[in-house]
C-alpha cells in the first residue's frame, strides 16, 4: 500500500462535503429555533444534540457493517451513495420548514442519512493509508473539511444575507458533488484481513476497557473531554455574538469562518508536526493552547473582544476576537487532525471501521452532553451566553490529564 497524496486529496471531498453540511446547520438552525419558532436555551441546546444522539446509534454499528460488507464498488462505497444523497434533499428542505413538525421531519431525515455514511468515508483513510502516514493524510482530509467549514460559515453567512434558503441549497449541491467526486476517483482495496470471527463493536469496546495498559480507554475519554468543550462553543456560537457580543448572525457565522480558516491553513502543518514530535505531545500542547484562549475570551469584556482591527477581502472585518479564533483554529488543528490516526493505530486493518465507529461513538456522546450542559447553563445563568466560554477550559484541563497516560498509538513502520 502506498501513499498518494491525489488520492487522499481527492477523498478529502467526501469529508468536505460532510463539513459544509454540519457548518450552515451548527450557524443557522440556532437562529431558526430561537427566532421562528421561539424555542428557549436549554431546548435549543437539546434540539442541537440530536444529530449526535443520531450519529450515537447509527454510526458505530454502521462502522462494523461497514468492516464485514463486501460489494464490487468495495465495503464502505454504498453508505456513501445512499446516505449522501437523502441528506442532500433533506437539507435543502430545512429552511422552508414553516411550522415546527415539519421543521423537525427535515432535520430528523437529514441527521439519520448523515449518520449513516459519515463513518465509512471517514473509515477509507485508513483503507488507502500506511500507518506512518495517517496523521499527514489526515491533515489533508481535514483541510478539504476546514475548505467546507469556511464555504459554509463565510459564504453561508453570505448568502444567508440574500436568503436563508440559499446556504442550504448551496451545502445540498456540493455534498451530492462531494460525493460523485469520491465514486469516481476512489478505489478501495481489493483485498481484507479476514472479518468472519472479528469482534464487534460492544466486544471492541470491552476489550479496550480490559486492557490493563489503559492507553485506548484513556484516549477515548480524553475524546469525550475536548469535543465536550468544543462542540458546545461551537452550537452556541452564533447566539454568543448576538446576545454576548452585539453583533448580528451572519457576523457570528463569519467569525467562526475565521477559526476554520486556520484550521485548515494549520491542518497539514498538524499531521506533520504530529508525525515529527509524536501524535500524543502535538495533542497536548494544542489542548493547553485552546484551553487558555478561550478562558481568555470569557474575561475579556464585549466592548474589547469586538474592537475592529483591520478588514480584509473575503474575511472582512477582522475583531479583536477573530484573533482568539484564528489561534483557536490551529490548537485545533494540532488536536483533531491526530487523534484519529492514534485510534486506528491501536488495532488492526481487519477493524479500521470498529475502532473509527468507537472514536465517533465518544466523540458523538460529548456533542450529545455539550450543547445540553451549555444549554442549561446559559439559562441558569440568566441567558448569559458568555457562560459557555468558563466550562470549556476545565473540560480541556481533564482531556490533558488523560493524555499523560497514553502510551500507544503513535505511527509505525508500516
């Protein structure tokens, strides 16, 4: 098996196709639940964690199917020819949703199609990639996600601007590219590991908890932590920078459109460093980094955050903020981009999908507690949206505690 930098470029669109779906949702569906259908914090904070609850139970198990299938278009190709397109038509349906029933039939089709491929186009690269590797393939996979996190945030807030139709007819049309894009120039591997008497996920998942050493369940909590900081910041973004910061929502779309843009400028430089230093450093220094930047924000007062700096083309205005963001995005990148390469180099070829599914199954639990730990706090805080920047820091401190005890996962020679 040999690395081909085209190739991961080129599955890079399945992943982009997923993050300009997940981008114009996390921007905008919190404005419609609040603003057209008046729906308070904490429920807007449950309703945001329902593609996750979906992605809970759909994606691990689909991982494992994913493992065993054995078709002539190869084992993970078929979710992604079914799932991407239902969520295309599903998505393009969200913002002409008038009434809530109706409104929630769209979101809910649309999370279950998502869940149901996100795991097998992730899973391919690993398929295609040498463990020594992975941490740079999936700096590439990732910038192509952080190119569909800025289409979605920058141009979405755009576009938001002359329809709120128009950045979920733009993420349905590029998601059914991504995804033609994918068919047409991937090939998975004709051959497998023998999958017969291959463990489940559930087994999967008991062995890692029996494992004397601790590495895989550490990792895994550690996991669970840092999206639990995460992910919630970036539900209540939007509503942070209108009601925290004064600025309208398509402002708030684009300042996050700042944090993707360095995401994806630091995500090849990520898995380098990643392969460079040791997967496990590079995570720790990013989470010491995130965690101090937004402890920032939140004493740092509105007034200051949003003194304008300079413009710039395409980013526009750039905010004392935006700085904040802009580091955010690379300690970021340090974390994400090699945390997955160090959960599939805790297991076997065989079980790529398994350990891919149990990497989503925490990531999915933390996106489920996040927005609704957020939620709450915000209304027990008397709408105070800046709550949400005082809780992510400790949930990053505890994912740095666990990493010290992680002694596997980093490349091998294969």
């Amino acid at each position: 098996m040999k690395f081909n930098y085209g190739k991961i470029f080129l599955l890079g669109f399945g992943f982009f196709g997923v993050s300009v779906i997940w981008g114009v949702y996390n921007a905008f569906v919190p404005i419609f639940l609040a603003d057209r259908f008046g729906l308070a914090p904490a429920l807007i904070g449950f309703f945001m964690t329902l593609d996750n609850i979906a992605a809970l139970f759909i994606q691990p198990p689909v991982g494992v199917w994913s493992d065993r299938l054995r078709t002539p278009i190869g084992r993970r190709m078929p979710f992604i020819l079914i799932g991407a397109p239902i969520g295309a038509v599903a998505f393009g349906l969200i913002p002409m949703a008038a009434v809530l029933p109706l409104f929630v039939a769209c979101t809910t089709t649309l999370l279950l199609s998502m869940a149901f491929w996100r795991t097998p186009v992730v899973a391919l690269m690993p398929d295609i990639t040498p463990s020594k590797y992975r941490s740079q393939a999936n700096g590439v996979i990732n910038f192509m996600g952080g190119l569909g996190a800025i289409i979605s945030f920058i141009g979405g807030g755009a576009l938001y601007k002359l329809s709120p139709n128009f950045p979920f007819w733009m993420g349905s049309g590029l998601v059914i590219l991504a995804a033609l894009l994918v068919f047409a120039f991937i090939r998975e591997p004709k051959e497998y590991q023998a999958s017969e008497k291959q463990p489940g996920m559930w087994e999967s998942l008991r062995e890692v908890l029996a494992d004397k050493e601790k590495s895989a369940i550490r990792l895994f909590l550690a996991i669970f932590f840092w999206f639990l900081g995460y992910t919630a910041i970036e539900a209540f973004f939007t509503l942070y920078a209108k009601y925290h910061l004064g600025l309208n929502e398509a402002d708030g779309s684009r300042l996050l459109g700042h944090l993707s843009l360095f995401f994806v400028l630091f995500a090849l430089v990520s898995g380098f460093i990643g392969g460079k230093i040791g997967r496990r450093v590079t995570i720790m220094a990013g989470l010491v980094l995130i965690g101090a930047l937004i402890l920032a924000m939140f004493f740092i007062p509105p007034t200051v955050l949003t003194i304008v700096l300079t413009k710039l083309p395409v980013l526009g205005t750039i905010p004392v903020i935006s700085l904040f963001l802009m580091a955010a995005g690379i300690a970021w990148a340090l974390i994400n981009i090699n945390s997955l390469p160090m959960v599939v180099d805790m297991t076997t070829t065989a079980r790529l999908g398994t350990y891919t599914g149990l990497y989503y199954l925490f990531s999915t639990l933390s996106a489920i507690v996040g927005p609704n730990v957020n939620g709450w706090a915000v209304q027990l805080t008397g709408k105070n949206y800046n709550a949400v920047m005082i809780i992510a820091p400790i949930f990053m401190l505890v994912a740095f505690v666990l990493m010290i005890g992680v002694r596997r996962g980093e490349a091998t020679a294969n």
